[in-house]
C-alpha cells in the first residue's frame, strides 16, 4: 500500500466544481487585488476562528514583515526566536534591521524553552516571535511573564497552527500580533500564496492594513512607510470555500495522530508531548529516533513517504553564519534536526493508511 507524505491534489479534486465557480465570479467582476472576496474571507476567518478582525495578506511572511514594522523593532534591537522553525519565522526581523537571537527549544513539544527565552534576554531585547510548531501551542503563560516583565512585544507564528487553543484562547491573541500562513500546504492552504494578521489590539489592525496599502488609507496620499502586501482576489474566494471544512479537516488530522500515538510501538522512539494546557492542530506528527534515517529509509521501502521537517537549525543556516553561533550552541535543536522524522498527516489518508504507516514503523 502506497502512503504519500502529502496529496493535495485529493481535497483540490473533491473541492473543484464549488472552487472553479468561485474563481469564475471574482474573474467576472475583476476583483482581483483586495476587494469583496478578500473582505469576506477576513470577517469569515475572524468570526469562525475567534479573533476580533483578520487582515489578508500576501503571504506568511507579509504578516510577520508587517509585526516587526509595527513592533518597531530596528538596528541594534535583539528579537529573540525559536531556532527550529521554518525560516520564515526569523526573516520579519532581519528585514526591519535588527537582530535575531536564538533560545533552545524543549525536547517534548519543539517549542521554545521559556527558561531559555528568559536566559537569552539582553538590555538590547525589544520581542519575542514564539513559533506554535507543527500545530502545538507553545508554552504562552510563562512566555507572556517575561514578556510583561522586561515589556517585550510579543508576536505569535501561527502558520503552522490554525484553529489551535492556549488554555482555550485561539492563538495569535495571546501575544501582541499573531500572523497566519495560507501556503497551500498549510492546514488551511490557498492555491497560491496567502496569509492573515490578527491583533488583540484594535489600532495594530488599522496601522496593518495601511502598511499592507504602501502605508496609505487614502489613494497616493502616505503618512507611513508602508510596502505592498495585499492578498489577492482569488485567494480570497477560494479561501471562503475551504475555510467551512477546517473545523472538520482538523479533526481528521487530531484523529490520525490519536491513532499514531495509540499504535506506534517502537523501541526507542520519541513520539510528540501533548501538554494538556492546548490541543495541537498536527500540521505535522513529527517523532524522534536515533537511526532516524535508518528508520526512514525502511519506511520508503514500505511505500511510505515521509519528511524531514527540519534538517537543519536556523542558527547553523548559512545565511546566519555572521550571528556567531557554532554546533553546540542550541544541543536541543541540534538534536531535534538530527532524529526527527515527520509522518503522512492530512485529513484525506484513510484508516488503512495509517495502519499501514504504524505497521511499518513497528515492524522496523
Ligand atoms: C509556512 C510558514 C511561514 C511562512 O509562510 P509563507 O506563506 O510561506 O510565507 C512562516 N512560519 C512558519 C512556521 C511556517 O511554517
């Protein structure tokens, strides 16, 4: 039996005739940049997820540029985040001029160590971006204590973890701003590129949507430097299609994992901490082995694909070789690069599916 890591081609099949006409109506009307399509995403995103209001953008990374513009963060100014992540979470900071430094993550849940977040802090932190990675809501009490206590701007990635709770409040409005991927791989994915901010503050909505305008809520008239991070018309109503079946879609994915965490009986494995302060949202069911790539060679013998998510720290990147950390410097991250395997985890895999994932995985 044949276990993809990933088909999106399933939900796009299953999802054409009401996707197509969509597209259809926002191409007649020419709405192609902001417009209808993009305003009712913003209020269906916000109203079906809990947030006060939602503003689309352009990408994933649009949200977290626009977080560092607005956090004010800049040249000589310290951001501390997670070194295992997906790029994207450290970009924000280098691109408004500032620095981004690395806290080690915990071994159970991939994300940040609070107690390394609080020994990282300088007289140069001015924020903190906490990553919830693979869908796991990180640690936001203790994150938001020292927050308060050295009053740092805090900016939530929740590209990874739409629908996801802390202590029952939706990510994103735990911190000052959160921000929201649309990739189509995604748990809510676009065809195309897209991604949403959110704000538990009223005035950062407003200052975001006139950053997302070249900083301006009147046509050629800018009172701030603003860039272009508009989302377009037809991620916007393709998004208003998808977005009624998250609800459901999340749960197929907490399903499978609840059937993965049931029957993966492996010797020395390491499968993911489910902290009882949130539910994770498993973008993706990542587990630990220490011949990781033994183990994954095996499974691609059974037919079943998987993924290394992430093989290497932001800290040892190249593009970061100027920030001075060496191999050694983050154990945790290190480690988790070197042994973690991610496992097929979209709504569309069936019940054999998973077993014949957990049977390969035993069987190794
Ligand atoms: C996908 C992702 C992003 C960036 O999103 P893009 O839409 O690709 O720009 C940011 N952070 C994390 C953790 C992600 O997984």
């Amino acid at each position: 039996m044949k276990v993809p890591f990933l088909d999106l081609s399933l939900q796009h099949k299953a999802l054409r005739e009401p996707a197509l006409a969509a597209l259809a109506t926002t191409y007649d009307a020419t709405r192609f940049c902001l417009g209808k399509d993009v305003e009712d995403f913003e209020k269906n995103f916000a109203a079906t997820l809990g947030y006060p209001q939602a503003v689309g953008m352009n990408s994933g990374t649009a949200p977290l540029h626009v977080a560092c513009m607005l956090a004010g963060f800049g040249p000589g100014d310290e951001v501390i985040t997670a070194p295992f992540t997906f790029i994207s979470s450290a970009w924000g900071i280098n691109y408004v001029g500032a620095r981004p430094v690395f806290a080690d993550i915990e071994e159970g849940t991939f994300n940040l160590d609070p107690a390394r977040l609080a020994a990282a802090i300088t007289p140069r932190t001015k924020g903190i971006i906490v990553v919830h990675l693979f869908g796991q809501p990180a640690r936001m009490d203790e994150i938001m204590a020292i927050a308060r206590k050295h009053n740092l701007f805090v900016i939530e990635d929740c590209a990874q973890a739409v629908g996801a709770h802390y202590e029952g409040v939706p990510v994103g409005i735990i911190g000052d701003v959160g921000t929201f991927s649309f990739y189509p791989t995604k748990n809510l994915g676009g065809c195309g590129e897209g991604g949403a901010f959110v704000s538990r503050r009223p005035e950062l909505h407003t200052r975001a949507r006139h950053i997302r305008v070249h900083g301006s809520d009147r046509r050629y008239y800018h009172d701030i430097v603003g860039g272009n991070f508009r989302m377009d018309g037809f991620q916007g109503a393709l998004l208003n299609v998808k977005l009624p079946h998250l609800a459901e879609w999340t749960q197929r994915r907490q399903a499978i994992a609840a059937r993965y965490l049931q029957g993966i009986r492996l010797a020395d494995v390491r499968l993911p901490d489910q902290p009882g302060y949130g539910r994770s949202v498993f973008h993706q069911f990542t587990l630990r082995h220490p011949r990781r790539d033994a183990l994954r060679e095996h499974l691609t013998k059974h037919e079943v694909g998987t993924d290394l998510i992430y093989p290497v720290p932001l800290h040892l990147q190249k593009c970061y070789a100027s920030l001075g950390y060496v191999v050694g410097s983050l154990p945790v991250a290190e480690k988790a690069a070197s042994n973690c395997l991610s496992l097929p985890i979209f709504p569309e895999l069936t019940d054999a599916q998973v077993d014949h994932v957990i049977a390969s995985l035993n069987s190794f």
